[in-house]
C-alpha cells in the first residue's frame, strides 16, 4: 500500500482513519462483540455460584451436577469466543494504527517537497524530524488508545451499567454517583495538559535540531573551540523538555488517585447497599457476586476513561504541530502532467528580462538577464565570485521563482510542472551533494530511469573519468562512500555528482562549476569526451576555469548580477574585454605551469 494524505480534509485526523476504514471496521466489529458479550460471563459465573450453593445445601443430585456443567461449558465457550473477538479487535488497530502513522509521515514529506525552496530553505532539519517522528508517534499512538478504549471502556462501561440497572435500578444509580465526577475533573485539566504537552514537543524539536547542527558541525566546533559552549546550549534545551515532561506527567498520575478514590466510593457503596438485599435475602450469593464483580469491572475503568481525556488532551498538542507541516489540498501541487517536453530543431532557449533575488531577500542577484541560445547548444558561463553564475544555474533549473521570461523551447519554464522539469533538466551543482550508498545507487538516483541499466552507467562512469578510479575501490561501482561521500575525494565526489547528471540523458544539463576540485588533466579529458556525448542536446557550463570555453558555442560573462559580454569565444577574444582579460591571464598561468 503507498503511504500518502488523505485527498480530503487533511487536516481533520477523522480523514486519516476514514482512508483505512475497512480496517476500522473490523476492528470495531470485534471491540463491539468483546466488549457486549464479555457481560455474559458474571452472569455465568453467577448461576453456577448458586448451583454450587445448592449442591452444598441441599445435597448432589445429577439434574445439579448436570446443570452445573452445562454452566461452567457455558463460561468457557463464552470466553473463547469474546477473547478471540479481542483478538481481532487489537490485530486490525494496531494495522490502522501503522498505516496512519506512515501516511502522516510520508504527508509531512510530501508536503515539505511542495513548497517553494523559499519556505524550504526555512525549515529547520531538526524540527521537522521532532515532528514527523516524535509527535506523529506521540498521537497516533493516543489515536490507538483512544479508540481501543472507546470500545473497552466506554462500551464496556455502558454495557455494564445497563445491565446492572436489571439487577437494582436504585443501587445502580446510587453508586455511580462519583463516575461523572471524575470524568469531570478530567475535562477540567485539559487546558493546563495542553499547554505543558506543547511546550515538551517545542523543547523536543530544539534538542533534535541542535543535535543535528552539532553532528554536521562537530569539526568546527573544535576547530573554535565551541564545544562547551553548545554543549551548555544543548542541556538548557534538554532541560526545559524535561521540566515541561515531568509537568505533564506529573499533573497526568498525580490525577489517578483521585479517580481511584472516587471508584473506590461507589465500590464500597456497592458492597453496603448489596450486602443488605443479601441479608433481606432479595438476592442470592452468586446474584450479589455477578453484581459486585460487573460493578467493580466498570468503576475500575473509571480511571481509565478520565485518562483517555488527559492523553487526548497532551496529544492534541503533537497534532497541532502536524497540521502547521502539512498543506491542505489547495496548496499541495496537483500538476500531474508528467508530458514530456520535446524541442523542435529549430527553437531556442531564450531568458528575456529576467531578474532574481533569493527567498526572504530584498536585493536582485541578477538583474535584466538577456540571452537566446539554440537548442542544442554547449553554453559557457563564467566571472568572479559573487557574480551571480550559481544564481542564474539555479534559476535555470526551475526551483525559484522569478520575474521576466525563461522559455525552453516554446514553453515558460515557470509553467512546467515538476515531473516535466525532472524530465527535461539535469543539475550537478558545486556542492556535489551525495547521498549514504553506492557509487552506482548515487549515480542511477533520477526517477527518469529506474532499470538496472548497467551500459548507461558504465557510459556515465566513463564521461567523467571515474572508470580507473573505481577499479582501485575494493566493490567497484557497488563501494558504500559514505554520508555526503566522505570515503571519496573531492575530486570524485564532484565526478559522481557529474555522472548522475549526465545518466538521466535530459535533454538540458546545467553544471554548475563541476571541475572546480578536478586536476586540470582530467579536466581535458572530460571536456573532450562530454563534447562527443552532448550533442543534440543543450548544456550550460558555469565555472570560473575557461579551459572548455575555446570549444562552446556561446558564451555568457557575468559580473555583479549582470551580463557585460556575450557571444562566440572567437568574438569574445577580439573584443579585448573582460572575457579576453581572464582567457589570456589563464592561458599564461597554465604556461608556466607546464613549463
């Protein structure tokens, strides 16, 4: 079963149990039975009390013993059949229960992956792993109980008293006198229980975050000197969870003896008022204990419905946090058209106007952008740090927002949707971010293919120059490198990255400076061979390094967010300018190296 939010109503927990309701109903059906029949059994019990009580009074006769039998079977098959239906009921809550949890979890993912990288950006690793595993724990888990005791205690409760209103109308009433004030009282620490359950799942969220910063940080950290210092920031947090734990479980048991105690009223009323019809001999023995053991059943599970209303009210807490994560279905995304853009020969890719500044930003980084390549071009982007080549890789990719016209082809790329950006755009970024696995599994992770292609990886493998590297790894392709691929250069962290890129076969390939940890020999060597293998399709090359830029058929200079050159490297070096500047300072640098 695929994990997702319900289509409706996402935020109301009744759509989540709705989704998997044939669950819920099975469930329902054997907590209904369980909790119904299990009455029969001290009414069972009962009747044969009395025939013991007559085989010991009145001698042994067979129509006794007989009956005596027949009650006692009675009880066991009565048994058997109430437990088995308990069964059901737990194996088919405890199912709903999982489903739940994973279609919570995998909706706070998906929700996250729906917003724009500007409220992305906002969110704190941390925090959102606090949410997703700790408060959807937190309620499905009251979700659980909740509804397993509405069948075991409130069902329970009702059934019992109906029947023991049969026994004594008067008694009965008498007795459950405390019930309802207990359940009162339990209403009325509702607001405090809130309150304090919130404040333990915001300090759960900040300790899972600062663990989180400090792990990937932990070099720094030293290197600073910064330990003792987070280490303090890090038990502020963790104390200020405790304290606001202990407060709620604190006012949670510290409320159980007062539900007891006021049980305990009605059970010792019970056992006055039923000791009397006793000795008026109004009732029997076995007739006062089916009596007395119903009623102490259903003033036990006092407690338990008063606890139902405290966990209810903590875990409204965690569900407010959950419901702050995931969008409804007016935000979620519902482009679904996964088309596949196609280019005729002789359109273009054409930026016009184009101006951007990142999320929660008041400054452009790029200002009236203006540039037209035909499809199948190789574009080279270069100019000095902060001139704004990762922003404009970046807004190519589709992943901001901004003002003016990006066109691929005849189509505005801020009005495909994700599947068609997926489809048509490859991005190997500078930060060459690796995931936990193989060499293999990091390069074959695009959604566009999903076989086991082993000749485009090899192919891929070979582009960047990786195939001799690999036959020095102990598994090859298969070698695990680690979180971030910290068992690898970083030399081969950006070549993998590259690889990946380059695997999907996307018609547009954006490489964000790729070459900036690769030697300047196997720099060549990958140009040369991604020269043969990109034809037909459009790449934008983004680095500071110009080695690739004599063999590109446009090229883009960009300076404080701005184009100040543009065209054929050939034009470019006659100009004189900037690009023909930083060609010949290159140029002359990578001579003397060499010499």
């Amino acid at each position: 079963m695929k994990f997702k939010l319900p289509e409706n109503n996402q935020h109301k927990l009744i759509s989540y149990i709705n989704r998997h309701r044939g669950l819920f109903w099975l469930e329902a059906a054997g907590g209904i039975i369980y909790n119904t029949i299990i009455v029969t059994g001290p009414i069972i019990l009962g009747k044969a009390i009395d025939v013991v009580s007559l085989l010991l009074n009145q001698g042994v006769t067979s129509i006794r013993v007989q009956s005596l039998i027949f009650w006692c079977t009675l009880f066991i098959l009565s048994t058997a059949f109430f437990q088995y239906a308990r069964y059901i009921k737990r194996r088919y809550i405890r199912k709903m229960c999982f489903l739940i949890r994973g279609d919570m979890r995998a909706g706070l993912l998906e929700s996250t992956l729906a917003k724009d990288m500007g409220s992305i950006e906002q969110e704190s690793v941390g925090d959102m792993m606090s949410r997703t595993v700790g408060d959807v724990e937190q309620l499905v888990d009251t979700v659980q109980y909740t509804i397993n005791e509405a069948w075991d205690t409130w069902l329970l409760m009702i059934s019992y008293f109906v029947v023991l209103l049969f026994y004594n109308f008067k008694i009965t009433l008498v007795c459950s006198i405390p019930i309802p004030f207990a359940l009162w009282i339990a209403e009325s620490a509702r607001h405090p229980l809130y309150q304090y359950s919130l404040k333990a799942r915001q300090y759960a969220s900040r300790v899972t975050s600062h663990l989180y910063s400090t792990i990937n940080s932990v070099a720094i950290l030293r290197l600073y000197g910064r330990e003792k210092a987070e280490k303090k920031k890090l038990a502020h947090y963790a104390n200020e969870q405790v304290k606001w734990n202990i407060k709620t479980t604190l006012l949670k048991q510290g409320m159980m003896p007062i539900y007891a105690f006021l049980a305990s009223i009605g059970i010792i009323a019970a056992i006055a008022l039923g000791g009397e019809m006793v000795a008026k001999k109004l009732w029997s023995i076995g007739t006062f204990t089916a009596y007395l053991t119903m009623f102490t059943a259903m003033s036990r599970r006092t407690w338990v419905a008063a606890n139902v209303f405290n966990r209810w009210h903590g875990a409204l807490a965690s569900w407010q946090r959950i419901k702050e994560k995931i969008l409804t279905e007016n935000n979620l995304s519902n482009e679904n058209s996964a088309e596949k853009v196609k280019f005729n020969k002789d359109e273009s890719i054409s930026v016009k106007n184009m101006s951007f500044k990142y999320p929660n930003t008041s400054q452009n980084v790029l200002n009236n952008i203006n540039f037209e390549v035909p499809i199948g071009s190789l574009v080279g982007i270069t100019g000095a740090i902060g001139s704004g080549k990762s922003a404009l890789a970046l807004v190519l990719t589709g992943l901001y927002s901004y003002d003016g016209n990006i066109k691929y082809g005849n189509k505005e790329l801020s009005h495909l949707s994700k599947e068609q950006k997926a489809n048509l755009i490859a991005y190997a970024g500078q930060d060459a971010f690796l995931f936990s696995a193989s060499v293999a599994d990091n390069i074959k992770f695009s959604s566009s293919f999903q076989d086991n292609d082993n000749k485009r990886l090899e192919q891929a493998l070979y582009l960047v120059a990786l195939s001799d590297d690999l036959e020095l790894f102990e598994n090859g392709s298969d070698t695990l490198i680690g979180e971030r691929g910290v068992r690898v250069s970083g030399g081969q962290r950006q070549r993998i990255a590259l690889a990946r890129a380059l695997y999907t076969d996307n018609d547009v390939q954006i490489l964000d400076d790729p070459f900036s940890a690769v030697d300047i020999g196997t720099e060549r060597r990958i140009i040369e061979r991604l020269r043969k293998a990109l034809k037909g399709k459009t790449a934008f090359l983004f680095s500071h390094r110009l080695n690739a830029f004599p063999y590109l058929d446009h090229i883009i200079v960009l300076n404080d967010g701005n184009i100040i050159e543009q065209g054929s490297h050939a034009h470019l070096i006659k100009n004189g300018k900037t690009y023909n500047k930083i060609y010949t300072a290159q140029t002359w640098l990578e001579d003397e190296q060499n010499e």
